[in-house]
C-alpha cells in the first residue's frame, strides 16, 4: 500500500535526523490528536465508498461540540451527553442523505449548503462566544487525563475497527461498495441505493457527533468555531489512504494509515527542526502522489482488462 510506504519512509528519515521523535509520550500525543480526525475520516471513508461525499463535516463538527457544551451545562450526565451529541451528528448527517439519496441532489451542493448553514447558525446561535463554565465532570469525562486519554484511543480505534469489520464482513458494508462501484448494477441486484446513501452519511454524521464529545472533553471550553478544516483533513485521509475518490473501492485500514501519515508530519517537522509551516504543502504533495498513483493503478486495471477482454474475443472466434 502506497500511504504505508511512504510512513514506513517518513518514520525512517525522522529516525535518522531526530531519534528523540519516538518516544511513548510522543506518539501518545499523536493518537490523541487525531482521534476525532480518526473517526471522522473513516465516516467519510463510507461515505465515499457509496459514491458521494460530505464535506460539512467540519460545520456538524461544530454544532455538535457546542451541544455537548449545553447539554453538560444543563446537568445532563457524560454518558447521556455523548449518547445525545451523537444522536444530533446522525440527524445532520441523515439529512445529507436525504437530500442526495432520496432527492437525488449532488453531494458535493448538498453538503455546501449545510456547511454554511451549519457554520452560520451556530455562530448566530452563539454569538460567536465560547461555551465556558463548564462542570468539573466535563473534562476528560471527570476521569484523571491519563485515563480518559486512553479511553478516547481506545473509543476511536475500537469503532474504526468495528467498521471495518462491517464493510468487509456484513451485507450492509457490501452494499455500500456495490452502489459506489454502479449504482445501475446494485438496483438490479436487489440493493436499494438511496437506503444504502442515507445510511452512510447518517453513520459518518454518527461518527462527528462522537468524535467532536471526544475532543471537546480534552479543554475546559468549549469553541463555536470548532472543526474548521476537519472536511479537508478527513477527505485528505481517505484519499492518501487509497480509497477511490470516484466511489466503490476503498478500506479502514488505508483511512488509518492515512491519518497517522498525516497527523504525524508537523510533530516530525517539528523534530527535525524544520518550520512546521512546510506541513500542508507536504501534506499537499503527499495528496497529489496519492491521487497520481490511484489513477495509474486503475489505467492499469482497465488495460489489463481489456487485454483479457479481446483474449476472450478472440478465442470465441
């Protein structure tokens, strides 16, 4: 896999100009930072699969965080918070797919407009103000940091692998791939495209509201302009972890590896002593090669394939 190539290249080239890099607490404070990105990128990595994408995640990211900061001002427990926020992640993102699924809109209009509407709403709902003065029990879930730094790993990596688990293992994950890949062939294969698209922007809308409870937990405030970017970060993930942008091919695993690879350049720039504002025209480098290489590697496919196509013409005749 190309995205394990090139972090197996940028962890061998930082060991070589800055061993200090690995350290425990080093790679700790990358898996937490990018938890939410984590769970996130995989929601967008379904979503893409399916043959769509979201990219108002940023804006739900932000509704959501704020959320969490109401509902725990209003004494709602932890535990019911996030159940609540995730529940509010996956009506915004059912909404996505309605819009594209049953409406048949573009995704890319579609999720444009619930960016704004989103990002403006709840800069008005605000006042573009912090949600502050918030209970003792809301950071870090009212555990030590060390223990709900693990548990906030442990959350995003067990749910990334569950997903994975269920693209690749149950009908549903099928599905998805099998719309992605021609949406024609799945109807006529007893698939339902719009249910199977409603489900994957209502799962990746799951997944923000989650993943913003998880970071919001990690500050003692909480900001309305939270998730600016994160559609970028997590569409750049997938893409470097090597699933097709087009739709019908594509993995968890890549989306990992993605993630890792680019949540670990600025603290390796850092490091080596180089300005981390190299960080997203390396980031932006890394995306090219990506896509550069998926598009070879399916000229590749259809070459190959049509070879093995005028074989089978020929021995017909």
């Amino acid at each position: 896999m190309p995205s394990a190539l090139a972090y197996f290249a940028l962890l061998l080239v930082v060991a070589l100009v800055a061993p200090s890099f690995f350290s425990a607490g080093n790679f700790r404070d990358i898996a937490l930072n990018s938890a939410a990105v984590l769970l996130v990128a995989v929601g967008m990595t379904v979503v893409i699969i399916a043959g769509e994408i979201d990219i108002s995640v940023g804006s739900q990211f932000a509704v959501c965080s704020v959320a969490a900061g109401w509902l725990a001002l209003a004494g709602v427990p932890m535990p019911l918070v996030a159940i609540c926020v995730t529940v509010i992640g996956a009506a915004m993102g059912a909404l996505n797919g309605v819009l594209v699924g049953r409406l048949g809109l573009p995704s890319i209009i579609v999720t444009l407009a619930t960016l704004v509407a989103w990002r403006d709403a709840i800069r008005w709902a605000t006042g573009g103000a912090w949600v502050q003065n918030l209970p003792p029990e809301f950071q870090w879930f009212g555990l030590s940091p060390a223990a709900a730094q693990w548990l906030i790993v442990v959350v995003s990596s067990g749910i990334s692998a569950g997903i994975a688990w269920i693209l690749r293992n149950l009908a549903v994950g099928r599905a998805a791939f099998a719309v992605g890949s021609d949406r024609e062939a799945a109807r006529l294969a007893g698939i339902e495209p719009p249910r199977v698209i409603v489900s994957a922007f209502a799962v990746t809308g799951a997944l923000v509201g989650l993943a913003a409870v998880l970071n919001a937990v990690r500050f003692a405030v909480v900001p309305s302009n939270a998730g600016v970017g994160l559609e970028l970060q997590a569409v750049a993930a997938v893409v470097v972890g090597g699933t097709a942008i087009t739709g019908g091919r594509g993995s968890v695993v890549g989306t990992v590896i993605g993630v890792a690879l680019l949540g670990t350049i600025g603290t390796a720039l850092t490091f080596a002593g180089i300005s981390p504002m190299w960080t997203q025209a390396i980031q932006g480098l890394i995306i090219l090669a990506a896509l550069a290489t998926d598009a070879a590697l399916s000229r590749l496919v259809r070459n190959a394939r049509s070879r093995v196509h005028d074989v089978s013409r020929a021995a017909a005749r």
